[in-house]
C-alpha cells in the first residue's frame, strides 16, 4: 500500500536530504505504536525529531522516519522496544502498513470546524476549542487555531491524542 500523499510531500518538501525511514523488526514479541514511540523519546530523543510510526497488523515490524542526521545514533543503541528486542534497517520503501480506520457518520450544527471536532471526537464544544486554540488540531496537515473556520467536503481533520 503506497502512501501517495507523503510521496508528494517527500518529494515537494526535498525531505530526501532530511529524513531516512528505518524498518524495526521485532525478535520475539509485538510492537505497538506508544512503545515504539516511548522508546524512542526514552533515548533522549526530542519529537521534533522523529516522523510517522507504522507498525504492521501482526505488530512484527514497523517504520519510522526520523532526522538523517539521527540515523547512525539510532542504528547504534536502539535495541529494543519496551520489553521486546529489535533490529533495525534504513529502507527506501516510504509505503505504510495498512490501519484499521474507524468510519463514522455524524451530524454537524455547523461546518466550523470546532463543531466538527467536538462531534468527531466526542468532546464538548469548549473542550475542542481548546484542542485547536492550544495547536493540536491539523486541517489538511496544517495546524490551526482558529476554530471558527469552516470545513469543507474532503477536508482531512486530525486531533493530536485523539486521532
């Protein structure tokens, strides 16, 4: 499965110069995302630093992009994944592993976007206010804080924490 709007991105932003994708490959046990991610901010890793985290369905291997820059230091010392033991590849292949998306059908009061939020998400209104006032919420990849906005159809709305 190819993830044609990063290949855009990667190719549009010149993120080949930036960026390398490792392959995490688990000896014995399963990956999850959270531990994928904790293990790499348990190395003293800022997160600005480290890209999307794909893990397969069986959760026997996974990808992540990070600074190239970063690249050797994580070839060298990252070693496992919470209690799992892993070995690590650089790969060009910049597809995902296919996800389980949750489909939902909700009706909206309005298109601005705080109402789209709070539906979504199951938050109230005040509380998905604060979710984009407060830089978590992403419309088309760009983050906004204006929750007044409105949405259209085929928008792609993100809430960091929530999905």
């Amino acid at each position: 499965m190819s993830f044609d709007f990063f290949k855009d991105f990667y190719q549009k932003e010149n993120l080949e110069n930036q960026i390398n994708i490792l392959k995490i490959i688990s000896i014995n046990g399963r990956l999850e995302h959270r531990a994928v991610l904790g293990s790499l901010l348990g190395l003293g890793v800022v997160r600005e630093k480290i890209g999307d985290i794909s893990i397969s369905k069986d959760g026997m291997e996974g990808k992540v992009a990070v600074d190239k820059h970063l690249t050797p230091f994580f070839l060298n010392e990252w070693r496992q994944v919470g209690s799992e033991k892993i070995e690590l590849e650089t790969t060009e292949d910049i597809s995902i592993y296919p996800r389980q998306l949750e489909e939902k059908l909700i009706i909206v009061s309005s298109y601005r976007l705080d109402s789209f939020v709070s539906k979504s998400f199951n938050l109230s209104r005040g509380d998905s206010q604060h979710y984009i006032d407060t830089g978590k919420v992403k419309l088309n990849y760009r983050l906004t804080e204006k929750s007044d906005c409105i949405i259209a159809v085929n928008d792609l709305i993100s809430c960091r924490g929530k999905g």
